[in-house]
C-alpha cells in the first residue's frame, strides 16, 4: 500500500507559452476566502485522458461544483516547460509535466508545487529507431545523431540509456529539438533515433515503420509524470486542489481499465484521432501504466535520484531540491 508521511514544504516554446497565458490573473487570488466560485485554470486536454472526459461529459465540473469552483479551460496542453513559466507567472493554475522537464522548471525560480505522481511510463518510452535501422543495441548509438527536447524526458532518457551500457555520452551528439518538431526530422532521417515519450512515440509506433531500441522499463527510467498547481492558489484554495485530486485518481484508476474508453472523446477523424496501430498501442501503454495517485517518501526518494542525474550530467547547474516543491495532498483540507 502507498502510503504519505512527508509534510507539505514552503511547489518550450513561445507559441505555447501564448496559449497558455491567454488568460489573465485568477480571481482566486484576489479578496478574502468565501463561498464564492472559484475558477481554475487547465489547459485544454484535447481528445483522450480523464481530463478531456471529464470536460465532455461535465463529470469535472460535478466534482468542483462541490468545493464551490470552476474549470476555465486555457490554451492547450503541451510541453511543460512553458506551462511551468505560465504558472510562475501567476496566468495558469494546473498543469502536468514529467519529474525530468519538472526538475529543469524548478531550477528557475518557481511559482508552483507538484500535488501527485503516477508511476514511469515503462512502456511508453524509450528510444525510437527506425525499422531496418542499423542501429540493434544503444553501442550502435556511438557516433550517430538523437533527437532529444533539451533538459525533458528525452535528454534524460538517452543519457540513462547511455549510462546503463557504458557509452561515454560525448560519442553520441544530441540533437535538440522540439518534440512537436521531431517526428518529421526523425522521419527524414536527419537524426539516426528519437528519445521519446508515448504522447509521441505512440504515433510512430503506429505506422509501423519503427520500433523501440530500448523502452523506460529496460533502462531503469524513473520518469514519473506529476500534476502541478500555482502555489499561491494551492495555499488559497487547498480544498479544490485535493477536489481535483480525487478525481484524477479516480479517473486515472477506471482509463487503465478501460483506456479504449478515454480515446477519442471528442472525434474518432482527423489529426487529433488515434486510430488502428496507434489506438492499440496507446491502450496497451496505458492499461500497463500507473494512477494518480498522492507523492510519497518512496517517490521522493526517486525525485531526488534523478535531481542527482541531472546536477552529475551538467543537465543543471546544481542539485535541485524537490523536496521542497511538493506538496501532501492528503493532508489537504
């Protein structure tokens, strides 16, 4: 059983960051607490996840009614760097990123703290060649090009890649790149393999025309995914944070039982559908990963770890202190 005993501590690109600040200063920093409604600012989920369910069939807004708020959907979701400098900058309230792309935010002064964690993706990450690749081992990666998105899960899962077979990681030049940006690099060939996360190796896999050289779970990967809030909402409205919360986890428990269910919410055509290949893989991934679920002792320990990575790689310039930045949301009311 997961349990929480720490106490609470005192928790991309230019086109992103303008969607996701479409919106000004919340009203839940302003006047006294009080019975009136609170409204929370999320980016827009898209087609698939708990949050774009709960957005369509108006289950979220059930749930928030209760503790007297409501969701404004701004921008869209995305890399979490920028969504990081949104909420630093007070223009956004909730966003989810991964502890690799987290650690880097948190190095930059910030104004938010992670409020959950779901287990590594082991499956739905890894570093992505292309089918009849010359490349069969990550030895072969020396001397070859990686597309990676600078101090995120890419860069990090390449240099643990790196790290667990011995490969100096001066003999394989990383390419940075956007990851919205680097499926049709990858595809021309210009780089000889992708480090990836499922939001886009899923597509990939899809086609059928590429494949895993080695996934999260064979290189010890501890990328968690979190779920962060605007600290000064969180110390304002700690009720709606744990709200939120409680329906994550609840939707995040019954799409790994279902993820066929979470797909497609809005529309099964077009660039934003998952279809044949891509929507088995993505319900395979998903019915192999973890919930939401609250940040314990034992997951802090594994923040720590990859904050050590990150400080020993350069990746930053000093060890960042998680610790500091998370909060215990059961010990929320």
């Amino acid at each position: 059983m997961r349990t929480s005993r720490f106490l609470p501590a005192a928790l991309a690109t230019v086109t992103a960051l303008a969607a996701l600040t479409a919106c000004g200063t919340s009203q839940a920093d302003t006047g006294p607490a009080s019975t009136a409604t609170v409204t929370v600012r999320i980016p827009d989920p898209g087609n698939s996840g708990v949050l774009a369910v709960g957005k369509k069939d108006g289950s979220l807004a059930k749930a928030l009614a209760k503790v007297h708020a409501k969701v404004a959907w701004t921008g869209s979701a995305g890399p979490f760097a920028p969504a990081a400098q949104a909420l630093t900058a007070g223009q956004l309230d909730i966003a989810t990123g991964s502890i690799t792309s987290g650690i880097t935010s948190l190095a930059q002064n910030p104004g938010f703290k992670f409020f959950t964690a779901t287990a590594p993706d082991g499956a739905g990450e890894g570093i992505l060649v292309k089918n009849g690749s010359s490349i069969a081992s990550v030895k072969d990666l020396i001397g070859k090009k990686v597309a990676v998105n600078q101090g995120g899960t890419g860069e990090y899962l390449l240099l643990k890649a790196l790290e667990k077979a011995d490969v100096p990681e001066d003999k394989v030049e990383r390419v940075y790149l956007r990851p919205d940006q680097t499926a049709a690099v990858f595809n021309s060939g210009k780089v000889d393999a992708w480090a990836v996360w499922a939001t886009y190796s899923v597509a990939e896999l899809g086609t059928g025309k590429a494949h895993f050289l080695t996934d999260g779970a064979a290189i010890g990967s501890d990328n968690y995914s979190l779920n962060a809030v605007r600290t000064a909402f969180a110390d304002k409205h700690p009720e709606v944070v744990k709200a939120l919360y409680a329906y994550l986890h609840e939707g995040s428990v019954k799409e790994k039982q279902d993820p066929a269910a979470y797909l497609n919410v809005n529309t099964g055509a077009g660039p934003q559908a998952l279809t044949g290949e891509a929507k088995r893989v993505q319900s395979e991934f998903t019915a192999k990963g973890g919930t939401v679920e609250p940040i314990t002792d034992a997951d802090i320990r594994r923040f720590e770890a990859v904050a050590r990575f990150y400080a020993e790689h350069e990746v930053t310039r000093t060890e960042v202190d998680v610790a500091a930045h998370l909060i215990d949301v059961t010990e929320l009311s």
